[in-house]
C-alpha cells in the first residue's frame, strides 16, 4: 500500500506520516529530506521536480519488494498526486491520497512560527510563504484530515481505518 500524503507546510503532515509508518512498519519517505540532500550534494540549487522524481523511484521499489510507503509531501499538484496513484498502480499496490489541513488558520500560523527542523540546513517557510503558495484543489480524490479537529494519534487512526477498508 502506498499512502501519500498532500498538504501545505505545517499542517502535520510528517507528524502523522512517521505515525502511520511505524504503526505499519512502511518506509516513510519524505520530500523534504530528499530535497535537502539534492541541494547539499552540490549538484543542484533549485531542486524543482526532481525530489519528486527521485521519491517516485524510491517509492517504486520499495513497493516492488512488498513494502509499504508513506509518501510524505506538499503535492501542490494534482499531476503530483496522479503520479503517487501511478507508481502504486504499476508496482500493484493501492494507493490512498491523504490531504492534510489546518482548517484554523490562528493555529497553523502558530504551527509554522514555532516549528524548528529536525534537517540540517533546512530553511522553514513562513506564514506568507505558504499563505502565497500555489496549490491545486483536492477534489474528491483523497480522505480529508483536518487537524485543527483531530490530533496526529486520532488522524492516523482514520487512516489506518481507511487503508483496513481497501482490497
């Protein structure tokens, strides 16, 4: 099964991913520290969709030797999202669309103030930052968490519920 998770910086996306990937004992790959280390190689400055691509090969092959994946992005794409669903689908696994938000915006202004990263050399975005990113809508296509009602334990509850729901 592979489980992407999309969203905005700061709504608790990685809490919840690192939940649901111990829980399941699935690899949880995460966008942030792939692109980090593309910029810290020195190869590159701006990473653009090459993090993705590289999460997609990561992702493939884990899938491929039986492993579950927790995808863990921004996805502000739907190209993105239908690109997870792909890579499930030629490895012959599920995949369930996970779109995390903070429907209070107090309190994701609050989150992404008082946030430190636990990645070297990472910068965090700001509230404008992110209240300025360009994000494609979430249509119907994944299991909606808001976790300004729900804490990281409880939302990876419905997850797991969700994925025990699906052939």
């Amino acid at each position: 099964m592979l489980i992407a998770l999309t969203g905005l910086p700061g709504t608790g996306k990685t809490t919840i991913a690192r939940l649901l990937a111990e829980r399941l004992g699935a690899v949880h790959l995460r966008i942030d520290t792939i692109e980090r280390a593309l910029v810290a190689s020195g190869s590159m400055s701006d990473v653009g969709a090459a993090g993705y691509e590289v999460a997609y090969g990561v992702a493939a092959d884990n899938l491929g030797r039986g492993l579950s994946v927790v995808a863990d992005c921004v996805n502000p794409v739907a190209a993105s999202r239908r690109q997870w669903a792909r890579v499930a689908a030629e490895a012959g696994r599920g995949c369930l669309m996970v779109h995390v938000v903070c429907s209070d915006a107090a309190e994701h202004r609050r989150r992404l103030a008082t946030r430190t990263s636990d990645i070297a050399g990472q910068v965090l975005p700001s509230w404008e930052a992110v209240r300025g990113m360009r994000f494609e809508p979430v249509a119907g296509e994944a299991l909606l968490l808001d976790t300004a009602t729900l804490d990281p334990g409880r939302a990876a509850d419905v997850v797991l519920q969700a994925v025990a729901g699906r052939p």
